[in-house]
C-alpha cells in the first residue's frame, strides 16, 4: 500500500509513512468504526454526455469515459483524496476519508485545479483520435460528515456536506470548478477566487455563497495562518535554552543538532524567529539560513536543506571553497537532490559550512521536519558526522509525531508547551489591537486554548471565542488530523474522556467503556493513557488525566457518532463518580443521551424515561444552587429542567416556581412574574400544588403582583404562613417571617422585628437554605443599626453573626457587611467600614444578585456621607437610584430618593432636593407608607418649606416628622426627626426652639453611640446661641439647609 503522499511504499502496519511522516490509512485489522469529522466532498460531473453518447458508437464511448475516469482518479488520489464511487459520468471523491489531514480542504482544491488542466492535455488526444472534446463541471464543499469504513468499500460520507457539493457542482457552468465557503476559509491563503453572489441549492432553505475557483498559489510559510507582526510574549527559558546550546558549539567548535518540539500552533516558528532576531542583534551573532518542508511531498527529499543552504548563501561570504561549491550548485542547490552522491554532497556541504563559521557562528533551521523524507534525516546525521571544528549548529522544528518514527530526536528536545494564562492574556490583548485591562479573557477562552498561541488566535478571529459550536473549521481540520492518526484503540479512550469532559481516570474510561476495543484490556489502559500524554492530548492531573485544552476535547467529542454519545451519556449517569458530583452531573449526561436519541429519532418509551429522569436531576441541582446561593447557575439547570418537563408532571410545577423567583433575583423580572403567574393561574383553575401555589402567590406579593386587590407582601405572608407551617416547609416559613419583619422594620419596630428574623432565620437554617439565611442576618443587621441597639453592642453582634454564620457563606457575608459598615462608620472606625464595604463588593460580583446593584450602592453612599464625602454618596445614589428603576424595587428606589434628597439639603441646594422628592410626593398622605420613611419625608419637606419661606406648612410638617418617629423604636429615626425640627425652627428665625429640638435629638444618638450625629447635634446647638433671634428668611437668608443630617 503507497503512502498518499510520498507514493512510496510503506511497511506493514505503520502509523506515519517513514519518509514523509504524514499519517497512514488504516489497514482492514484497524478499521475505524463509524464517526463525524470534517472533510471536504468533490463531485465531477460531464457536461453533454447524452449528446456525446449520440455521436460515438458505444464502444468508443465506454473507452473515452474509462480514460476520463482514470484521469480523474489519479489526480484525486495524488492528493491524497478517495474515489467513492462513479454515479453514471460523475465522480464523487472525498478528502479526509480513511484519514483526517489538517489540509485536506486544500488538497482538495489542488485536485480539482489538477483534474482540469489533466481533462485539458486528454482533450488535444481525443480531438486527434475520435474528434470529440470532454467538457466537466466540479463543486467543493467542506464540513462535517457522518463516515464508515472505506476499506469495507461501503457508503464512506454522508451528511449535508455532500448534499451540498452535489448542488454546487450543478450550479457550476462547463469548465467551471465552484467552492463553498467552509472550504474557502478550511483551504487557507493562496486560494484564488471570484464571488457568485449568494446561491439558491436545491433542498436549502438558505442561500450558499459560492466561489469560483481561478487557482491556487504555491504553499506559503507560517506568516500566512500567523502573526508575527505581534509583541513576543513569553518563552524566556526556551530562548536561554537556544542560547546556551549556541555558545556551547562555538566554545567547542562541535557541530550540534537541537529539536524544538510542539504541537502545531505553539509559536516553534516565532520562538526561533525570535531567537535569531536578537541574537543577530549583537556584534558576533550567527548567520543563518531557513529551509521548510512541505506537508504534501511536493519537494525532493533534500529541497528543505538546500533551502536553508541558499538562504543561508544569500546573506553573504565571498571567500568560499568555490569546487565544494560549484559542486553544490549542480546537485543540491540546483534541484535538491544528493547529486553526484549523498556522501559527496554532506562532504561539500561540510566544507561550506566550516568555511562559513570561521568568521560567525552558522545557524541553518529547517521547519516542520514532521513532514519530512527519510533521506533529509540521514542526509543531517551524516553532515553532522563529518562537520568537525566548525561552530555549526542545527536547529530542527518538528510536532511530536516525529518522535514515533524518530525516537533518538526526542532526547535533549526543547518542550514547547503552553502559555500561561497571564502570557495568553497579554496575547489577547495584542490580538485585539491593546484591549483595555479591564477586559480579559473569560476563563473558558483560556482554558479551550489551553496555551495555544494559534489556537487562541483563530478563536479570537472567529469571533465567539466562547460558544461551543465556534471552531473556527482550520481548528477542527488541525486537532482532527491528530485524533485521527491514533489507534482505534487510542481513539476510543479519547472519545470516552471526552464524553465525561473535565479530568477523568483510567478505572472511569474502564467502567465507561463496557465492551473495551480488541486490544484494550484494563492492564493496557495506563499505558494506553500515557500514550496519548506523549502525544500531547491529554496531560496528568494529580492521579487523573485531562485534556490538554478544551478544544481537543471538543473535537473529540464532536468526531463520535450520536448514537454511541447517547449511549456513553447514559453509562456515563450511572457512574459512581458521576453521582458524587452531585445530581447537576448526572442530569447533563442523562439530558444529552435524550438529546442524541431525540436528534436520532428514537422517539420510545426508554428515550422519554431519560427526558424524565434528566428533569428531575436537573431540579433537584437547581433546588441545591438556590439553598447555597449560586443563581445564575440555578437559573441555568432549572431552565434545562423545566424544558425537559411535560406538562402536569409531579416536579414541573415546584421547578417553575422555584425558576421564577431565580430570575427575579438575576433582574429578569418579566421572565420570572409569568412564571410566577402561571403556577398562580394554574391553581386558580385548581389544578395547582396548595405550597408551590403559596411560594408563588408570597413572591409576586413581594414584587408588586399580589393574588388579591392590593395584597402587600405582609399580607401575603401571613396569609401564607399557616400553609407552610401545616406542610412542614421551612423554606416557606423562612420567607413568610421575613416579609413580616421587614414590615415591622418599615413601621420602626426593630425589637419586634429581630423576634421575627431570629425565627426566619430558624427555619431557613433548617432549610439549609443559604439566601434566606442570609436574607435573615442582613436584615437583622440593619435592625442593629436602626434600632435600639448600642452601636459598641451592635458592631459586636454583628461581628458575631458573621463569626457564626458567615463562614463559607459567600451570600451571609455580603448581606452582614453592608449593615456592619454603616455601624461601623457611626463608630468613627472609617478604615473597617471601608473594608467590610469592599468585601461585600467583591462577593456581590460573584454572585450575580440583580438586586446587589441598587441595595450596595445605598450602603455604599451611607458611609460616605457619615465619612464627609458627600459627592461620592451622590454618586453612589444616583446608580443606586437607576438600577431600581430597572428593577421595578420601588422601597429601594424611595429610599435612594430620600438619601440623595437629604444630601442635596445638606449641601444648602434645597431646589435640588425639592426636584429629587418629586417622585415621592404623592405617597405623602397615604396611611400605609412606612413610619420610619414617612417621618424622613415629611422632616425633608418641612426643611424645603421653611427655606421656601412656608412657615405654617414646614411647623406642621416637623411636628407630624416628630410625632411618627416617637411611635418607632429607633433613636436614629428619633434623633433625625429632631434634627429636622431643629433646622426647620432655625431657618424660620426661632433659635430657641431649634436649640432644644438639637439638644433633644442629641440625647437620643447619644443613647445610640451615633458619634457623628452627635457632633451635628452639638454644633447645631452651638450656632443657635450664637445667632440673633427673628434672623429668618424674612430678612432674606435661607440657612435652614446648611447643616449635615445624620444617617
């Protein structure tokens, strides 16, 4: 059997031909089973065969159309392509059948170009014999196709991709050769082509882009699939490691040879580059020549070193041997042949090169030696054997593959692995013209790559870096050669791995695999595995394995059928280690075997026992994300699960619900209220479940959709409570008592609310439910900053709540340290506030709380503004302010207006503040607004009316402010009201009495410990001695709004 691409002859049973090093087809004994990859389809059709059959007697035509096939044949199989089969005159070839090559898209191209110009030379024969002339079409197109065994000589391909090659050969003209474009952008630079407009295919909905080819350009080196105009990032040891090799041959004046080793797109081309970039720089550096080998045997087996001898020539020396020379020039440097023999040309070469190094040193580098023959190998090894004295060092730059024909070349090779991630950012940045720092690669680019500077570049390129459907086809053609190179054996253990992802063992690829391949046993698994380490597939982790970069494994996975992905998926559920992973694990894999069986038609009964079972591991994990506080990933499993869920099934109705409060916590407050209202609509026609009815009915209440007419969410929840207590729901109960609590911290009963929050926070403990839990301490924080509480006895409760509870509670930490901030603050301990601020932030942002981006800035601003930075608190509230609107949360949106209003006073602009209120104003009168927000606005609007020079509207608001406070628990609520009153006495020209409202409202923050109000207090006080009585507004000045509010 001849290897596709030397020709030459290969041995029995080898995996790469030995003299160009491309991968072999696999024999009958290694036979592939049934798979997906990405190949590229050819069909050839004659044009006027009928009229041609009208003019050649039958005979005739047979033989001019069996010379024509022969033709065609031969130019597919030069390229390495497979004849499927002849239908009537039409050929239909396939590339990457039996083996995947990374440039099978452009083989194939040079094969129709080749077919053409052959019909061309067969066509002046004919004219000359029977007086006919042979007219084709051909189409191209490229993508991934399901393919069985060819050497069973069955149906190899079959898929889309050849539906669409057919159809684009029939819209081809005569003579014409029409590409897809997957095949344009798989084929590479070079390809020359005109645009035919958008093209309407039979059995399309969609319009293909066609090409028209005009040619192909002779193969171009690394600069046309890199870019090497890019910053060097990285690599400082390989480039030490060149470096110490080159001083170390000319300290000895030994000829030596170094191999850079990596996989395709790990930057051996730019590293070395690189190297000889600077080390040329330098007085004394080295002179050097470049050579490559071509990936299609397209040179004489010496052209790659004749390459880099002529380059190497070009860069100067006149005082050369010319007789080794002329030598050289009639046989390697002429045509890249050994001639007059290999020992004659290594013996001149030699001399040339030690000629050349006693001015420099001599660097000849020759690339992708995977691709080469066996005779530039020996050619090397005897050159090396007769260059003595002579600092010349050879550099080698070959994959892996190489390594299995020519083992002795892995020793003492540079490894070139993969960037680190910090490398690979940088990388992306300069990729992305500088991206800003703020913007850096999301973990699941990086770990795609896994390092791969190409990888990474043609990621970025296509635009998607992180969806899974985006490899880019160069890719898949890439790491396909790879994986299809292997031993069925091999390739089975990849395609396992890949079904479990992430790292795996060798006893789960056991247990996976049932019914292991001939030839792997469970004694032969290990190795097999550090086989495919040594191939840089995968890489160890620990007593496990994983693959080197997600995009191996992605195409791994995509190369399996979808009948043994189903069946992988469903073992895979049943695993041990699966189940430990937790019901999330099992109910991707038990989704993705109904998926496949559902794309495969299997429409039975086992499929839709997987659909059920996948809905119900996938609510239970959402159930799980939401009791520890992780909602986008709930929102994300309950999505998957209420999609798998049929109508009416026990469990659909909990995991809607339970899905409809998640997207209200992520701000998708449309999404969730109509599923919120559908499970309320669905008891209302009394076909509900009686508590997912009430967690329903709680949660719309608590967002303004309440069951009945103007249903406050308190009501809810007492309405409620009953429900979940008689069916034992902690979770419920949890939420129930909270909604209660926070009406009672609405009306300042903080005593009474604590009561509630200790026994929300009982049951959502029970629940183990950590939102709750932390809804729970968050809310008895902030009754220890409002409420009666000490400040010195509250930052110590605080601090013990979250000693308690807080730890490894991302969500409990982040609602304590916003209300321990503020209580810190009225401490005058700036420095925590700030830190527990800072904290909570951070945790906010990995959340992923909606709710965060209006509540946090509102703490935020509150310490500011105790801390005298008043600008940065309005910031604060105005993005606060913004972020309820969005939200539609109307008590977090008053009470952003209330604080930036009180701001906006204290710094004297009562305009400002009166504008800001303007929402607000209409709720004035209504009976059920909050005591505590209700004697902060009527406080602010007695201030504006006093400055406004209202005198009777601003008394009577300040007396009512004061009269509301003194029916809540808080001294803070108490003491501001007090201030207000002061202020609004002040500004109406009555000293006196502002200075006992100021000494009234210092007492109750001392009572507190509110340092900071406790100085406004005082200086207020201060300034009503000092100021002449009747100095009101009637005399012109406005001061009622010039001094700061406590918080």
């Amino acid at each position: 059997m001849p290897c596709t691409s030397c020709r030459r002859a290969l041995p029995p049973d080898a995996r790469f031909c030995p003299y160009c090093g491309s991968p072999c087809a696999l024999g009958p004994v290694t036979a592939k089973p049934t798979g997906r990859k990405v190949v590229t389809v050819l069909f050839c059709d004659l044009v006027g065969s009928t009229a041609l059959s009208g003019a050649l007697d039958a005979e005739t035509l047979r033989s001019v159309t069996l010379r024509w096939f022969d033709l065609m044949r031969q130019r597919i199989e030069e390229q390495g392509g497979t004849v499927e089969k002849f239908i009537g005159d039409a050929v239909m070839a396939v590339f990457g059948v039996p083996t995947v090559r990374e440039d099978d898209a452009r083989r194939a191209v040079a094969a129709a170009l080749a077919m053409r110009e052959a019909l061309a030379g067969l066509n002046v024969r004919l004219e000359q014999g029977v007086g006919v002339r042979l007219e084709m079409r051909i189409g191209l197109n490229t993508g991934q196709a399901v393919t069985g065994s060819a050497t069973l000589r069955q149906a190899m391909v079959s898929g889309e991709v050849v539906n669409v090659a057919a159809r684009l050969e029939q819209n081809a003209a005569a003579g014409e050769i029409l590409i897809g474009p997957d095949t344009l952008a798989a084929a590479g630079p070079g390809v020359r082509t005109t645009e035919t407009g958008p093209l309407l295919l039979k059995g399309k909905s969609d319009r293909v882009t066609g090409h028209r080819l005009l040619g192909l350009d002779e193969e171009e080196g690394p600069e046309a699939l890199r870019r090497f105009d890019l910053a060097f990032i990285g690599r400082s040891r390989e480039l030490a490691l060149i470096e110490r090799t080159l001083d170390r041959v000319v300290r000895t004046r030994r000829a030596d040879r170094l191999v850079v080793g990596g996989e395709a797109g790990q930057g051996k081309t730019r590293l070395v580059r690189e190297w000889l970039h600077r080390a040329t720089a330098t007085a004394g550096g080295p002179r050097h020549g470049v050579g490559r080998c071509r990936a299609r045997g397209e040179q004489p087996s010496l052209g790659p070193l004749a390459d880099a001898v002529a380059d190497l020539l070009r860069t100067g020396g006149t005082a050369l041997p010319s007789p080794e020379l002329d030598l050289l020039h009639q046989g390697l440097l002429l045509n890249g042949t050994p001639n007059p023999s290999p020992a004659d040309t290594c013996a001149a070469l030699a001399k040339v090169l030690a000629g050349l190094s006693e001015a420099e040193p001599v660097v000849l580098v020759i690339d992708d030696c995977h691709w080469a023959a066996q005779p530039l190998f020996d050619a090397l090894d005897r050159l090396l054997r007769v260059l003595t004295d002579a600092a010349v060092l050879i550099i080698l730059l070959t994959r892996p593959q190489l390594f299995d024909v020519r083992p002795e070349l892995a020793l003492g090779t540079v490894p070139l692995g993969g960037l680190s991630d910090a490398e690979a950012q940088l990388l992306a940045a300069e990729l992305t013209g500088g991206a800003a720092p703020g913007e850096p690669l999301a973990p699941q680019v990086l770990a795609r790559v896994g390092g791969n500077p190409l990888h990474l570049e043609q990621l970025l390129a296509a635009g998607d870096p992180v969806g899974a459907d985006s490899v880019p086809l160069p890719l898949q053609a890439l790491i396909g050669a790879r994986i299809d190179a292997l031993d069925p054996p091999e390739h089975q253990a990849l395609g396992l791995a890949s079904v479990l992802g992430g790292d795996f063992t060798a006893g789960e690829l056991t247990a996976l695999a049932g019914h292991p391949a001939p030839g792997w046993t469970g004694s032969e698994l290990r190795p097999l595995l550090h086989r495919l380490v040594r191939h840089r597939l995968i890489r160890p982790d620990g007593g496990a394995f994983r693959f080197a970069g997600g995009l191996i494994q992605e195409v791994v996975y995509a190369s399996q059928s979808k009948q043994d992905r189903a069946d992988r998926h469903e073992r895979a559920a049943r695993l041990d280690s699966v189940r430990q992973r937790g019901s999330a694990a099992v109910g991707g894999h038990l989704e993705q075997a109904y998926r496949h069986r559902v794309e495969l038609g299997a429409q039975d009964a086992h499929t839709d026992g997987l659909r059920r079972r996948a809905a119900d591991a996938l609510a239970e994990a959402g159930r799980l994300a939401l009791a520890h506080a992780d909602p986008v990933w709930a929102a994300d499993v309950l999505s998957r699960a209420t999609a798998r869920y049929a109508a009416g099934e026990p469990g659909s109705t909990a995991t809607r619900r339970r899905l409809g409060q998640t997207l209200l916590d992520l701000g998708r407050g449309t999404e969730g209220r109509a599923l919120l209202e559908e499970v309320l609509a669905e008891a209302l026609a009394g076909g509900g479940e009686v508590v997912e009815t009430a967690h329903a009915r709680l949660a719309l209440a608590s967002v303004g959709r309440s069951a009945g007419p103007g249903e406050s969410p308190a009501e809810a929840a007492g309405a409620t409570l009953p429900v979940f207590a008689a069916a034992g729901d902690d979770l419920g109960q949890a939420r129930a008592c909270l909604r209660l609590a926070q009406r009672a911290q609405e009306q300042g009963r903080h005593r009474a609310a604590e009561r509630l929050l200790a026994c929300a926070l009982d049951h959502a403990v029970r629940a183990d439910a950590e939102p709750e839990r932390a809804a729970a301490l968050g809310a008895l924080g902030v009754s220890l900053w409002r409420g009666p509480q000490p400040v010195a006895d509250a930052v110590a409760r605080c601090r013990e709540l979250l000693a308690d509870q807080g730890a490894g509670r991302r969500a409990v930490r982040l609602t304590l340290n916003c209300p321990l901030a503020v209580v810190l603050a009225l401490h005058d301990d700036r420095d925590g506030a700030l830190a527990c601020l800072a904290e909570a932030e951070h945790l906010a942002k990995r959340l992923g709380y909606a709710e965060a981006d209006a509540f946090l800035p509102i703490f935020t601003a509150t310490v500011a503004d105790l801390t005298g930075r008043r600008e940065e608190a309005l910031l604060s509230l105005e993005r606060a302010a913004a972020a309820a609107r969005d939200l539609g949360a109307t008590a977090l949106l008053r009470s952003a207006l209330l604080d930036a209003a009180r701001i906006r006073l204290d710094l004297g602009d009562w305009r400002t503040a009166r504008g800001t209120l303007a929402e607000l104003e209409g709720e004035r009168a209504q009976p059920a607004r909050p005591r505590a927000e209700s004697a902060d606005l009527d406080g602010l609007c007695a201030r504006i009316a006093a400055a406004r020079g209202q005198a009777a509207t601003a008394t009577r608001l300040a007396a009512r402010a004061l009269a509301t406070a003194a029916r809540t628990d808080s001294p803070i609520v108490q003491g501001t009201a007090a201030l207000d009153l002061a202020r609004t006495a002040l500004a109406l020209g009555r000293p006196a009495d502002a200075a006992a409202a100021a000494t009234r409202a210092r007492r109750r923050f001392a009572v507190k410990g509110h340092l900071p109000a406790v100085r406004q207090a005082e200086a207020l006080v201060s300034r009503c001695r000092i100021r002449p009585p009747g100095h009101g507004p009637a005399a012109g000045r406005v001061t009622g709004a010039g001094m700061e509010a406590p918080r």
